[in-house]
C-alpha cells in the first residue's frame, strides 16, 4: 500500500529533521518553518493534493502526513527555545527566570538509630575502643562455628537464620559478634573495639520485631582483663547514655561464646525503678548480654596464647533508641514517615 502513495513520507521526514538538526540561527529556522509548514509550504500542498490520491489510499495517506507534522512541529518548538536560551546566553541574559518561586526542599535530619549510634561511638572513642563494622553477608563459619556454636548446638535456634543458598554456607548475619573473629584475626591483642551495623532474622515485622534491625558489638582482649573490667566498661557506658542516676544491675545468663555469661539491665527510665508497662512491672529493661569470652573463640579466631583473656558484650540498638525516645513500635524506624523523622535532633 505504501508503495503506490504519490510521496515518500518517511524520505521528507528524514530530510526535514536533517535540515532542522544543522540550523544555527532563527533566520534559518523561520525558512525551515515556511518551506514545511507555510501556506505554500510542503505540508499544505500535500494536504491539498490528497484529494487527487484513490479514495481508499487517502485515510493512510492523512494519517502519515498528520504523524509526521506532529513529529516535526515538536522538533521545531524544541529548536526554537534552544536557539533562544543560546542567544541569551550569548548575550549575556541570564536564561532563569528569576522571579519564579524557587522549589523547597525539605531539610533532613539524622535518623534515630544514627543519632544514637553516633553516641555509642563517641562514649567507647572516648574509651579508646576502635570501631569496626564487618560485612553483613557472613558466612556460616563466622556467625556460628567460630563463636562456639557448631551445627547441632541447641543455641543456634536462637537465630532464626536468613540463609543466602542451599548449603547454608551463607547467610545475612543475625548479629554483630562475628565481627569478633574477624578483629581477632586481624589486628594484634590487646585490643579494644566496637561492633556498630545492620543485623538480621527471620522475624515478623511487628511493634517490637523488625527482620531488620541493629547491633553494637564490643571486645576488650589482653592478658589483665577480668570481669571487674566488663562492669566497670559496661556501667559506665549504660550511665554516659541513660544518665548517671540509672541503676544498672548484672544478672548470670547464658551464650555460647562468653563463660560466664551475663545479662544487663538499667532501672526502668519510664518508671525509675517503680514498675510500669514498658518494663513490664519488674522495674528493670534488659539492654546488654555480655560475658568473658569463651577460650574455643580465641582457638577458632587462630589465636593460641592460653593467657589471653577478653569481655565481649551485644546490645540492640534499636531497642536502646526506643527506650530513649519513648518510641512504642520498632516500624517507626523503617518507614521514613517525615513527620516521625522530623522530630529528632
Ligand atoms: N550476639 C548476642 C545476640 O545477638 C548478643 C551478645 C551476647 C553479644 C553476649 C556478645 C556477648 O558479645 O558477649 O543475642
């Protein structure tokens, strides 16, 4: 059908955007606008000869030319308003219009969790602990084996595990300790770091769960570190953040990687001590596990020496930001709702 129209549409398109595109200045552009679009111009003679086409060629034949002068009138408009910001340019007119109101953007503030892992870090720096932050994608050797729970270890239960492939080789780390395998493989001891980054589990996303959440992670190994240390450290963290009159109390726990094993917790901040619904009328909020680090971690970590002795402590940071904020619903931290996050400074 295409062959027995009395014009080549497509070869006067390609001609008309190859003359438009080597236009420099309006003069020219006016002659391309008359030639194609003038009362004489090739459009209207073509318009008027259609009736000069077989009737059944001629709805092709409109339709064509209308695609075509669409096409090209767009090429034109375009051409013009670059020509004309060219020679404003080229004036030395400014091509802003000065006097439209600017566009507002709205200024950010740190998030929650930020704010207080800048703090965390600023409390241990100020203790001369380095801080690291490890990959969140671990293998399966330095999220468990390495940390003294091996496969078949009851403890590996308390992770609900994102596993990355069917071998279970890796998986999106459920805490910040194996960071400890790899500092202790790294660096030489003594040594004293923190842990800070994302951690995840297999949990529902609900008021007080989120699959994703956050960690810090502390290790303080040398050759005179006893348990008096891990208290002294961990007390005086607890007060730097939640305000020197906090009690903090220690209570015997269990994980696999640190013997003995402890649990910290601070007086209520809501309730000073009283008992209320958020520390569930025991007075106390659980915020730290913590422990002398187990002998099998400094063996898998490649280190030998029998004198060695370390404290090692995990905290959610989530939680700590909820407690200092009086926020009731972990959500809140990931929906990026501005008038939440608005309100932290
Ligand atoms: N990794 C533990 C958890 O996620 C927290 C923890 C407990 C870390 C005791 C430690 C520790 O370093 O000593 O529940």
């Amino acid at each position: 059908m295409n062959e027995k129209l009395p014009f080549d549409m497509d070869a006067i398109a390609k001609q008309a955007v190859d003359e438009i595109e080597h236009i420099k200045d309006e003069e020219d552009l006016e002659k391309w606008r008359i030639k194609y679009f003038g009362r004489k111009g090739i459009f209207a003679t073509l318009t008027s000869n259609l009736s000069e086409i077989e009737q059944c060629l001629r709805p092709v034949a409109g339709m064509k030319i209308n695609n075509v002068k669409k096409q090209l009138t767009t090429l034109y408009e375009e051409k013009k308003q670059s020509l004309i910001s060219r020679m404003q340019v080229e004036k030395g007119k400014s091509v802003f219009n000065l006097t439209l109101p600017g566009l507002s953007s709205e200024c950010a503030n740190l998030h929650p969790i930020t704010l207080v892992s800048r703090e965390i870090v600023r409390i241990f720096q100020g203790l001369g602990f380095g801080v690291h932050t490890g990959p969140e994608i671990e293998t399966e050797f330095y999220n468990f084996e390495a940390l003294n729970t091996p496969a078949d270890h009851p403890a590996r239960d308390m992770w609900d595990t994102f596993y990355l492939d069917g071998q279970k080789k890796f998986l999106l780390r459920t805490h910040t300790s194996p960071v400890q395998i790899r500092v202790l493989q790294r660096l030489t001891v003594p040594l004293r770091i923190i842990a800070i980054g994302k951690t995840f589990r297999r949990d529902a996303f609900d008021a007080s769960h989120s699959p994703v959440f956050h960690q810090v992670e502390g290790l303080m190994v040398g050759y005179d570190i006893n348990f008096s240390n891990l208290k002294a450290v961990l007390t005086f963290f607890l007060k730097e953040l939640f305000g020197s009159s906090v009690n903090v109390r220690f209570l015997p726990s269990y994980f696999p990687f640190t013997e003995p094993s402890a649990e910290i917790s601070i007086s209520c901040v809501i309730c000073n001590g009283k008992g209320c619904q958020t520390c569930g009328n025991t007075g106390w909020l659980e915020i730290l596990g913590a422990g002398m680090v187990h002998p099998e971690v400094f063996r898998k970590a490649g280190l030998r020496d029998e004198n060695l002795t370390g404290f090692a402590f995990g905290a959610g940071i989530d939680r700590i930001a909820m407690i200092k904020y009086r926020i009731d619903d972990i959500r809140l931290f990931f929906l990026n709702d501005m008038r939440f996050l608005r309100q932290f400074r």
